[in-house]
C-alpha cells in the first residue's frame, strides 16, 4: 500500500538519476496524496521523458471515471491478470520519483505514522503503471498507480505492503516496453533489500493533506517514546508475508 509519498530532491538531482531529456523545475512536496499531479518518467521512441500525471489509474476502456473505482496503487502478484492494469504491463510502465513515503501503523493510542526513506537520504524510484484516458469530448488525461509488493523486514511491523522500489541498475528494463517483456518485467517487483530504507515516526499532521511542509518529514520523538517501532516479525521458511486487500485505506 502507498496512499503518501514525498519528493523533496532538487529538480537537477531527479534528472541526473533517471536521464530524461525535460528540464522540468519542481517545487520540494511533502505530502503527494491521490488525484494530485505526480512526477512520473517514461520511455517513448528509445527516450527517457518527465511527465505529469494524474495519481489515480483510469484504463483507457473505462468509459465513466466517476463509477470507478480509485486506483492509486496495482498489486504485484495480479498485474498482469487484472484487466485494469495488464495492458499498462506490457506498454506503459513508468516511475514514481520519491524522497519516501508514509505508512500507519496500528496501535492502542490509535494510527502511528512513519516516514520511509532510503538510509543514505537519496531518491527512490517507485513502479508505476499508466494510461491515457480520453473523455467523449475528446479530452485526454494521463494517469498512474504505483505498484506494491509485500513488506520486506523493516516495513513488516508496520504495514504488510509497500511500494515495488525498482533499484538504480533495473531502471532500463522496467521502463523498456519494447525489448523487456511483462512476464519479466514482474520479476523486478520485490521488497526492497533489508538496510536499503529506515523507518522515522513522524507528527500525525501528515494525516490532514492540507499540510505540505518540511516539519513533516522530522522525526517525533514524544511519537518514538509511545509507540516504538517493534522488532520485525520473522518469515515462515519458504513462505511469504500475507497480502493486505485494503489498498485503498490511507490511514
């Protein structure tokens, strides 16, 4: 599950890491929330390209946005099933830069939110699907999903899902549609590696998406005192982390 997310990296920074052509100027957001527009990098015609987008995947067959059904978030494991996002799979994928992004955890004092980031402060490339959507009057929209995946160690305590982090070296193949085929392109949607990202429990302000500050981000120690961040479960040998169905509950 992904319902929050931040990017907060200089524009030139976001451009040298994914190498699109657009020398878009963006400010620093701490709190993207669904139907908002995102930062989104594509290929098209063999170039890397920046493009806004709608956060909220609308399939180019829906024919009434407003009887359907938000999708902010497409699971790994039914990607290339769901008729909502099969052909994204195999034509339109792309990233979600980000900064890190936020994830509640339940506990007796009510929901604990937490800031996910990479431990070396640097940007993430989340898995995104898109389409285009046209409305009878001939109006197009671009929109988009970021994938998840299970949790891996670190987000087990705290959610069962995360975002599908595609790693620096994966870039090419997640984004070349041509050449990389979906059935292999689904292999890169893993949990990110164990010590890739530290979790920071942060104010309950993030909850309202009218606040959209740096203060945001800081960690809260009174957070830290009450409810501290359990140890991470451990996995059963050879299985897997349960998957949550919730995909739409932000909080």
């Amino acid at each position: 599950m992904c319902g929050r997310f931040a990017l907060t990296s200089p524009p030139e920074a976001v451009r040298s890491m994914f190498g699109y052509e657009e020398q878009p100027n963006f400010p620093a957001r701490y709190n993207i929330a669904p139907t908002q527009p995102v930062a989104t990098v594509r290929n098209e015609h063999g170039k890397r390209h920046f493009e806004l987008v709608r956060w909220g995947l609308i399939p180019s067959w829906v024919k009434d946005p407003a009887s359907f059904t938000l999708l902010i978030n497409g699971r790994a494991e039914t990607v290339l099933e769901k008729p909502s996002f099969r052909n994204a799979m195999r034509n339109c994928r792309c990233l979600f830069p980000a900064t890190g992004f936020y994830e509640w955890r339940r506990t007796p004092e009510g929901k604990q939110p937490f800031f996910i980031r990479p431990v070396d402060g640097g940007t993430m490339a989340f898995a995104g699907l898109w389409q285009t959507w046209s409305d009878p009057d001939g109006g197009d929209i671009d929109t988009a999903a970021i994938v998840t995946t299970r949790a891996n160690d670190l987000m087990a305590p705290i959610h069962d899902r995360m975002p599908a982090i595609i790693l620096p070296e994966q870039i090419g193949d997640w984004l070349d549609t041509a050449n990389v085929m979906a059935k292999d392109a689904r292999k890169l949607l893993r949990p990110a590696p164990d010590g890739y990202l530290e979790a920071v429990p942060v104010s309950s302000r993030v909850n309202s998406v009218a606040n959209d500050d740096e203060a945001l981000i800081e960690r809260d120690e009174m957070a830290a005192l009450k409810a501290p961040l359990p140890a991470p479960r451990r996995k059963k040998t050879g299985g897997e982390l349960p998957d949550n169905q919730g995909q739409l509950d932000l909080f």
